[in-house]
C-alpha cells in the first residue's frame, strides 16, 4: 500500500467539491464517460434477459458461449481477425477489471512491466500491486505520442515480462498504424515479452478514420492480447463488460486468476452485450457525429484562449498545451477558479503528461454551450495573451 501512488487528482477533485457544496457551477470536461445513453434495443434485450430465472442465478462460468462467439464474429467482421471463441476469447468485467488481473499472471516481484507515460493508471499500478516494477516509457508530441522501443535500456529489457500500449490513446488522442504494431511485434518476440494491447477507443472516431486493432497484425496472436471495451463502443461504462482476445495461454493464465476471483458478469448483461456486438451498428457513426461536433467547437476555442490543441482523429480526449508559465495543476486550478471550469492535469497521467491538460468530449451539449462560452473568458494572465476574437 505504501507504493502506490497518491491520487493525483484528489486536490482538483477536493476544490470541484467545495465549489459545488457552496451552490456554484462547475462545468467538467475532466470525466470520461460517455453522457449518451446506451442504445435503446440494447437496454430492451438487458432488461428482457432480466426477467428470466435463470439470469438470477451465478452465471455460467466459461461465459456464455453465445457471447464468446458473438466478440469473435465482430473482430471477423470489424477487423477480419479470426479468433478460436473458446479458447481466444475471454469476456471481463470491464477491460480495467482484467489489465488489473493480468498482472497478477505474469509479473512476479522484481520483474517489470514496460508502461507508456502518460498513460491510462491502471498498467502501472496493477504492476506495482503484483510487485513488480513499472519502467515509462516517453510517449512525446514529436514521436506521435508512440514510444521508441529502441531507447529502453538492455538491462530493463531483460527484466520485462510484459509491454503495455494504448491505440487510440488515452489521455494523448494519438493512433497507431499497423507498421507500427508490426515493429513492436517484432521487438517484443526479440525478448521475449508479452504484449497487451488496450483497445477500448477502437470504434471512436472522427473524419472517416477507421482505428486499426493490434490483432490485425501477422504474429499478434502469438506475441500477445488486445484489451476491448463495450464501454465507449455503444456507452456502456455503466453495464461493466468488456473482453481480452487473441494469445490462447496468456488468456488460459487470465482465466484461471479470474475464476478464483470472480463469479463472472450479471448474464443479463452477457445477454445486453450480445445484442450491442450482432445488432445493429448505427448507433456508432450516430455518437460520432455528436463527439466530432464538440471535439471542433472545443479545438476552436482552446486555440482562441492559448491552449494549442489538434483535432484528435479518434477517442473521446482533446490533449491541449498550457501555455508557457503554468503547471497542468496551476491552469487546471486557474480555469476553475476564474471560469468554473475543470479540466484534468496532464500530471495525473504520468510525468510525461505535464505541460498539457486534457478535455473529455463526453460532455453533454448543454453544459458544453456554457463551457465553451466561459473557457472563451478565461484570460492567460501569465501571458498578457489577449484572445484573439
Ligand atoms: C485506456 C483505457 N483503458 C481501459 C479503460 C476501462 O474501460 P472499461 O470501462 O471497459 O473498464 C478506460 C476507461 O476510461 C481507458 O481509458
């Protein structure tokens, strides 16, 4: 307990608190979690399933398998990756649940995990909660946000037993390509590390881009995992499912944790999730459109105000720039207290998230009308800038 890191955002968080218990309005782009309800035929098929007996009961322990087969043939259809449903394929409650618990398979104390900074928390702390050791690597604007495997040192390579990555990314907005999966294919094989892939933003995007996963990749089933969501997919952060594909061993090694752990997922949900996978689509291109708008009326303002910021091709989070004299922490304090507006501290996210601050795009349209009219105020008084409109 004592290695775990502090909270980076308690202080933000603690302030946003207080503002509100004082009867003032805070507008927050710093939560991602999509505002859109989930599609209505899949809430019908949850709430059908829920009136069945024989959804009340522990769920089936190897999942149904109507619902492995349902995450395989969307792979085959969204990716033309095929996957063995019984033995590739492992629902979860959740991706978080399961990037937690696969550390537990594959790093004993003393090994490290290769983790990107910023990141996501949860591949640096689950490593730390089996006793291992993170090593960051940099993820910098002038590299696309994509680390350089080439720069680790031999000897943290040797130790490594697992390498973590996230495409599209959280908090930078960046992508990959499949070159790029390819080259970390290739590196990890070299030493033997296990790579496992977070995909949760996969299905939002913007402008007609199309993310790729890391399993359309030659040799991914046997390098390593990808981590997906139904979470940002069809906004069931609430519903708690999500799934591990691809390399048959290290799901074999995950499964086993897990059925010491947990007694599986609610199977009405199971049954909810199949509905989201096999039903109809539209409601993907629908939620985009909606993210798409906000994502450009914020870059506009962010630019006007002296945040730089370029538009995201895909995922829900604008990575802005502070501008020179700030701390993320200082402008995130500043944008609270002068406008009542809260963003996340790039800090929180890894040292290598400091000088940006990131905006969520799951901000309902009516708090974003107010938000982006109070960020328009804001005055970088450590700059004399002026605003351009
Ligand atoms: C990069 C990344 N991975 C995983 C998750 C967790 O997803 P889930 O809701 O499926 O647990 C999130 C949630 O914000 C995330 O940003």
């Amino acid at each position: 307990m004592e290695n775990l890191p502090p909270y980076l955002f308690v202080e933000i968080n603690n302030k946003i608190a207080e503002k509100r218990a004082k009867g003032e309005e805070v507008i927050s782009f710093a939560i991602g979690d999509p505002d859109i309800p989930t599609p209505e035929h899949i809430i019908n098929r949850l709430c059908q399933a829920a009136q069945d007996p024989a959804n009340h009961r522990y769920p089936e322990t190897a999942f149904l398998p109507e619902l492995r087969k349902a995450i395989a043939e969307w792979y085959k259809r969204r990716f033309e990756v095929l996957l063995d449903a019984d033995r590739e394929v492992l629902p979860l409650i959740g991706a978080k649940e399961g990037i937690a618990h696969i550390a537990l398979c594959f790093i004993d104390p003393g090994d490290i995990a290769l983790v990107p900074d910023p990141a996501y928390p949860v591949y640096s702390i689950s490593t730390m909660l089996a006793g291992g050791k993170p090593y960051y690597m940099p993820l910098a604007e002038e590299s696309n946000f994509l680390p350089n495997l080439d720069a680790i040192p031999e000897d943290i390579v040797k130790k490594a037993k697992l390498l973590w990555l996230n495409y599209p990314n959280n908090p930078t907005g960046a992508v990959a390509d499949l070159d790029f999966f390819n080259r970390v294919i290739q590196f990890a094989q070299r030493h033997d590390i296990a790579i496992c892939h977070d995909g949760p933003y996969t299905e939002v995007s913007f402008d007609g881009y199309q993310p790729v996963s890391f399993m359309q990749v030659d040799g991914a089933k046997e390098a390593g995992v990808e981590f997906h969501s139904l979470s940002k997919s069809y906004n069931m952060t609430g519903w708690r499912i999500g799934m591990v594909v691809g390399n048959a061993e290290m799901i074999d090694a995950l499964k086993r944790i897990k059925s010491n752990l947990d007694s599986g997922i609610p199977q009405a949900i199971q049954y909810a999730a199949i509905k989201a996978l096999s039903g109809p689509q539209d409601c993907i291109q629908k939620h985009n459109a909606t993210y798409q708008r906000r994502r450009d009326l914020i870059i506009d303002i962010l630019n006007d105000i002296g945040l730089e910021a370029k538009p995201p091709k895909a995922g829900l989070y604008i990575w802005a720039k502070v501008p020179k004299g700030y701390t993320s922490v200082e402008l995130a304090n500043d944008l609270l207290d002068k406008v009542g507006v809260a963003v996340t501290p790039g800090i929180g996210y890894g040292s290598n998230g400091e000088g940006y601050v990131r905006l969520s795009l799951t901000i309902p349209d009516a708090g974003l009308v107010k938000g982006l009219s109070r960020l328009a105020g804001w005055q970088d008084s450590k700059n004399r800038f002026k605003a351009k409109k």
